[in-house]
C-alpha cells in the first residue's frame, strides 16, 4: 500500500539489509537509511504513477546500527507495481540482485586498463609509483595511497611521495 510496509522478505534481501527485522514495518521506519537515499521517494513515485522503476548498479549505502561502519552494495532491481482488480496499484513488488562483486571486478580490470595505459610512456619509477597510487587509491576510495622506504634500524617508514584527496593533509616526508 501507499505507506510501503513490508509484508515478506527472502533470505538475500535479509542479509542486503544486514539481518534487520523488517517485515511488518514501512520501508521509511525499517530502512532509514534507504529512505535517506530517496528509494521511499521512488517507491512513491511508483505507487502513484503506476510505473515500474528499474536501477542497474544502484548504490545502496547501508548502517545496520548507529555506530558501525557503512557498507555499499550495488544492485539490480525493479520496483513493480501489484494492482488490484480494478488495474490500481495496491502495493510494489521489490526484486533485485546484489552485483557488488560484478562492479568490484569491473572496477578493478577498469583500474589495471587505466594503468597499463597510464604508464604506457612513463620512464621515471617515481611517476610509476604515483600513477599506480593515484588509481588506485580512486578505485578503492581511500583518502590516501602511497609507499615508502623502511629503515630497519630506525624502525621508520619514510614517504617521499604519495597520492592524497583534495582536503586530506599530505604525509610526505
């Protein structure tokens, strides 16, 4: 119905939305965290419109409680609206498949294609070095990405050069 409560879910969806009790609740108060992505507003737009939505590769970034760590999923999914026997729309059938390990590979050839393409001219193991921490600090979505020489008699790692996001503070040196 227009309120969006769930009435069943199958194991995988279960496990997508990291074990949380769900059934019996609207979309809005077991996902909060999918309504912050606008997949309640979808969800109405649906109902209202009568319309099937259709994602590929959506993101679906999801907290299972305050505190720990965001985990994100890709997935393929349909919202499809149920009708009545008056051809209305009584509720959303939700289907879809998890593809994060589908994008992680694509991410990853993508990662090494650019590489390889990058570095195709390059004669300066430093400018190797970078290019390679550049990517994939990109790829994997880290704020930083480097590598350095240890002095084992020191016990100190020394950075000379590294790959940072704009706003994160360089640790060279």
């Amino acid at each position: 119905g227009p309120d969006h409560i769930i009435e069943f879910a199958n194991p995988n969806y279960l496990k997508l939305v990291g074990g949380r009790d769900v059934v019996g609740k609207s979309v809005a108060e077991a996902l909060p965290d999918a309504a912050a992505q606008g997949y309640v507003a979808l969800l109405d737009q649906v109902y209202r419109s009568g319309q099937a939505y259709v994602a590929n590769s959506a993101l679906y970034a999801m907290q299972a409680a305050p505190g720990e760590p965001v985990n994100e999923r890709y997935v393929d999914f349909v919202f499809r609206p149920l009708r009545d026997a008056a051809g209305n729309p009584r509720g959303i059938f939700v289907e879809g498949v998890d593809v994060t390990e589908r994008m992680v590979t694509e991410a990853r050839r993508d990662a090494l294609f650019r590489f390889t393409e990058e570095v195709r001219n390059l004669q300066d193991p430093d400018a190797v070095t970078y290019a390679a921490a550049a990517i994939l600090g990109e790829t994997i979505k880290a704020s930083r990405v480097g590598s350095g020489t240890i002095d084992p008699e020191s016990q100190t790692l020394s950075v000379e050069r590294h790959w940072v996001t704009p706003g994160n503070e360089s640790l060279a040196g």
